[in-house]
C-alpha cells in the first residue's frame, strides 16, 4: 500500500474550445525543451522508510497466512481451488505459523493506520480521490481512484477475515468456514490487482520505489517518531490478543468423588453430580448434519487411584455400519467410498477419539503435520492429508473410542501419538498405509476385519471373507433394520459385528447357502484385550441426537505409552460422524485441573 498520487492539486482536462486551441498554439511552451536539446531525467520514485517497512512486514504476514490457510483449505473434502496450489504449498506443523500470521496481519494493519495518520498520509486511502472516476480525468488519476477503491476492499476483507478468523478459532464453523474462504480469495485477489495496478499507474518505476527509501516529509502539525509510535501499538495489538487468548481458555476442573459411575453412558451416578461441565466448541469435520460441528460437553472425576471421564457430543445419527459386507451375483463387496486411501466417509461407524499432551501447542500439542508427504525421508500418507507424529520426542495419549469395534462392549482402544516409526517395506511400496507417530498401545485388541483386499482391487471390487454367519438369518435379525443409507439411524442394541459362536469359517459350500442381497458385518470379535492397550474401560449411549461416553482409567497406568493423570495436562477432542479420519477439531486445548 503505497502513495504513488502525485502531491499536486487535481488537474482536469478542460472542455474542448477552439479560441483556448488557437491562442495555446501561438505562445510558446516554455516547459518543453528547445528543438535539438536534450529531454531532463525524471526523478527517480521513492518511498518512505517507515511505508516500505511496514508494507513488507505486510506482505510477509499475509503471504504466511495465506499460504497456510490455503494449505488447510486443500485438506477439505470438498477443496479444489486450494488443491490447485498443493505441490507448491508448505507442509508440516501448519497451525502455528497460521495462527501466528493471522495476528501479526491484525497487528500491522492497525499500525499501519496508526502510521498513517501520524505521518499525514491519510489521503493515500481518501475515498475523495474516488470522484475521478465521474469526472473527465487523466487514465493516471482513474488508476489511482480504482487503487483507493482496492484498499477499502483489502481493509473489508481483512476485517471479515479477523472475525471469521476468531470464531473459527473459538470452535464454530458451518457458513464461517465458507465466509473465511471467500474473504481470503478476495486478499488473494487484491495482491494481484494492487500490482498491476501500480503497474499501469507508473510502470516498473512504481514497483521499484518499494525498495527505494527517503525520509519521511514533513508536514505541520507532524508527531514525532510516527514508526515507532505505530509499531508500539501493534505491538500492543499482538500482546493483548495473546493473553485474551490464553487469560479465556478453559479449565477441565476433576472433582472427587465416593464411588465410580456405572459406565452405561447415562449420567446420573452422583460421580457426576458435582463435576463441573466444560463445553468444547468443535468444527471442520464430515457429516454432522453438513455443519460439520459438534458441541461436546466433558466432565471428569477422581475415585482413589482411578479417574473417569463424561463426553456428551451432537451427533443427529446413530452410526455402527462400518464397511459392511454386501453378498452380489459375483462375490461379496465392501460398501466403501474411499476405503483404498484409508478416508472413508460413508459406510463407517461413529468415533471419539480424546488426547492429552503435556504441552498447549497448536495442531493438537503440535502432533498434526499437513500435506501429501510432511516427513521427506518416510513415506506419504495414503489419504494425502497429512500425519500424526512429534518432533522432540514426546508422547500424547490418545484413547479412541469406536462404536462398531468394541465400543458397545464396554472398551476404548488405548494409542498414542509419538515419534514417527521407520516403515516396513509395504509402507514404502505404498501398499500399506503408514502411519508416522500414530499407534496403538502394546497388546492386543479383540477385534478384526471379515475380509481381505484381493491384490489390485483397492476395494473396488469382490473382496474375500474371512467368516460366514452360522445363522444368516439370525445373524440380519441381530443388526436390526438394514436401512443401508448413509445417514441412517441404526437401530438401538443392534449388532454389526459377529462374535466366534455366530460364524463360521468361509467356505464356498457355506456361501452357496446364503442369497444374493444378504448384508453381512465387516467387523469380527474374537478373543480379548490384552496389555497396555486394555487399559481403558468404558459405556456408551446414544438418545435424541447425542452420544454420551463413560471413560475409567488408573490415574497411573505404569506403562510407559499412557501419560499419568496429573494437573496441568491439557485434553483435546475429536468426534467422527461416521467417517475414518475426518474428525471435528477445535485449536485451544482445555487444560486438566486436578483439586
């Protein structure tokens, strides 16, 4: 944002007149040189010091902030504008650097008013110079007047960006999410037309006066030290931001409590009855109504050596189907929509998934690394979207609670986010996903998946089953009504999974008996939890719109992949409406208080 407005008064061309025509050309122009004598040299075009130093301490934060926000953009489901950019967008820990832009464009915008109006360069940004644009005037002066007409439309955008941007960060989302976008297409947008419009307004000379600096002129009425003054108040701004944000986030305050809840996923033991609720705004996921937010309510309580936690989170549908299998004329298929690339969306069960760090860093204690191949030396993910990992060492606890695989049976998969693993040599071959720093817990789970990809299929066509229902009517009869619609409500108490006792191992005499059409689970349990891995129990309950989870767990597990519940560790939550990995997300963490 630069004066390129000549300090001269308005000159408009008169209105044509013979008489004024004939005497200009019988007096001599005394400002054009002699015939045969050589043209003066323009000056050269410079700008302040202060102007060029704020604007490209500008420019550097909104490029940051761009960048960045168009790489998160890329990583939505419904993203093609952002994706256009991908190979050439940053990878990694994207949130900091994002966040951190945002506020530092907030700050320098108010110092560059600031800047401004100390140094009398108001009339760079004066709505006046508009009225060119009706008057007969040079193309010069229109350039200038469609350049003024830009910044009001940077200073709207930016505006609208700075509220958006604030109640994206606060948790909510939905038609936000959309403004936020728009608004930063729209300083996209403005960055090209301001150069080419200082480019039409006085060709590469303009442009270059960015990095030419003069003094600042001096008027009357002039403060003194402008720079210094206007930088003091963004400085200001940054300062105040960040301790609004850190002096409101919330405290997820542990009561203590006689005896443990029932974990039925009713909350109306007295363990609850003290524990203060905490509401966790969540946003950005898939599903959910289209708004892809969700509001979950957590509660927690200590009893002895033992620690409980409540979670109560919309969700409008109950969701259990994942990847079932569907019996047609050539074999048995998996519903799926994105199976291969580990990012299914349609035909998988509701998840919560809850994480405790030890430190309050963006993305999630700074584990969530975006892009197609965030790690240069290990392999990408299979989705694109990016990897859970840390960089210096630490580890998060991550308890996952999965309706259709031991969920409703009273467990919670223990995992951890932690140091990125070395790949096997399937990873590296991009046959297997990979999954960085993200694991499960040693030990084992109880359950497994009734079919096996055929090679080159990527679960587009027949797959293999691995179990058959003893009983396939029984068996139909036990996942209640087969409504296969993707946001349908699956029937309280139904089953989609088969336990040992109900299947038998695929055979093709066993196949032959059961009729085209017949639906049969994706997910078998068999045997039990075992290790670190079972350390979790819990209970869970869906009624009118909202699922509620009960949680238990030592308060020390001694194994070395669960952090200890003690004060200062700060949770985050994730909630999947029937989706793999497309979870809601909220960017300031609760920090666990332990009385």
């Amino acid at each position: 944002m630069t004066d390129h407005v000549t300090d001269h008064s308005l000159e408009l061309t008169p209105p044509p007149n013979s008489a004024d025509r004939t005497a200009s050309s019988s007096r001599p122009d005394k400002t054009r040189p002699a015939s045969g004598s050589p043209e003066a040299p323009k000056p050269v075009v410079r700008s302040d010091l202060g102007t060029i130093l704020l604007h490209w301490t500008l420019v550097v934060a909104i490029v940051t902030s761009l960048v960045t926000g168009l790489r998160l953009s890329a990583d939505a489901e419904e993203s093609w504008f952002a994706k256009l950019f991908e190979p050439i967008l940053p990878q990694g820990e994207i949130w900091t650097w994002h966040y951190l832009s945002a506020v530092f464009v907030l700050a320098l915008i108010f110092a560059y008013a600031a800047y401004m109006s100390a140094a009398r360069l108001k009339r760079r940004v004066s709505s006046k110079k508009i009225v060119v644009l009706s008057l007969p005037a040079s193309n010069k002066l229109r350039i200038a007047a469609v350049n003024v007409i830009a910044y009001w439309i940077l200073f709207a955008a930016v505006l609208v960006l700075t509220a958006t941007g604030v109640l994206l960060y606060l948790g909510h989302g939905g038609l936000w999410v959309t403004v936020h976008y728009v608004s930063a297409l729209t300083v996209l947008g403005y960055i090209v037309a301001h150069v080419v419009l200082h480019y039409f307004y006085g060709g590469l000379a303009q442009l270059l006066r960015l990095f030419r600096p003069q003094p600042l002129r001096q008027f009357p009425g002039m403060g003194k030290y402008p720079l210094a003054k206007s930088a003091a108040l963004g400085a200001v701004v940054i300062a105040g931001a960040l301790l609004l944000d850190f002096g409101t986030r919330d405290d997820l305050v542990v009561s203590q409590a006689s005896a443990l809840p029932k974990l039925d996923g009713v909350l109306d033991d007295a363990a609850w009855q003290d524990a203060r609720p905490v509401f966790v705004r969540t946003n950005q996921g898939a599903g959910l109504s289209g708004t892809g937010e969700s509001i979950v309510e957590v509660r927690a309580a200590q009893v002895g050596d033992k620690i409980a936690f409540a979670f109560r989170w919309d969700d409008s549908n109950r969701s259990l189907k994942r990847h079932p299998l569907v019996k047609s004329e050539d074999g048995w298929r998996m519903l799926n929509n994105r199976a291969d690339i580990s990012d299914e969306t349609a035909y998988y069960e509701d998840k919560f998934s809850v994480a405790f760090s030890k430190t309050d860093a963006f993305g999630g204690g700074d584990s969530t690394h975006m892009g197609p191949k965030p790690l240069g030396d290990k392999p990408p993910s299979l989705h694109g979207r990016g990897l859970h990992y840390t960089t210096d060492g630490s580890l998060i606890d991550v308890w996952q609670w999965k309706a259709a695989r031991g969920g409703m049976l009273g467990k919670v998969d223990d995992m951890w986010f932690g140091t990125p693993l070395e790949p096997s040599e399937a990873q590296v071959a991009g046959t297997k996903r990979y999954s960085a720093g993200y694991g499960a817990d040693e030990g084992k789970s109880f359950y497994v998946y009734n079919y096996k990809k055929q090679p080159g299929s990527d679960y587009g066509g027949t797959v293999d089953v691995l179990r058959l229902p003893a009983d396939h009517i029984k068996t139909a009869g036990l996942m209640g009504n087969l409504d296969m619609s993707i946001e349908a409500t699956d029937d309280e108490g139904s089953q989609w999974w088969m336990f040992d006792n109900e299947s038998v191992p695929y055979s093709a005499e066993k196949d032959s008996e059961i009729p085209v059409g017949t639906v049969i689970p994706g997910v078998l349990i068999t045997g039990e939890y075992l290790g670190s891995r079972a350390d979790l129990n819990g209970g869970a309950k869906w009624q009118d719109g909202y699922w509620t989870l009960e949680v238990v767990r030592d308060m020390d597990t001694g194994n070395h992949q669960d952090l200890p519940m003690e004060d200062g560790l700060f949770v985050w939550v994730s909630v999947f409406d029937h989706n793999q990995t497309r979870h809601t997300r909220h960017s300031r963490p609760v920090r666990l208080t332990i009385n």
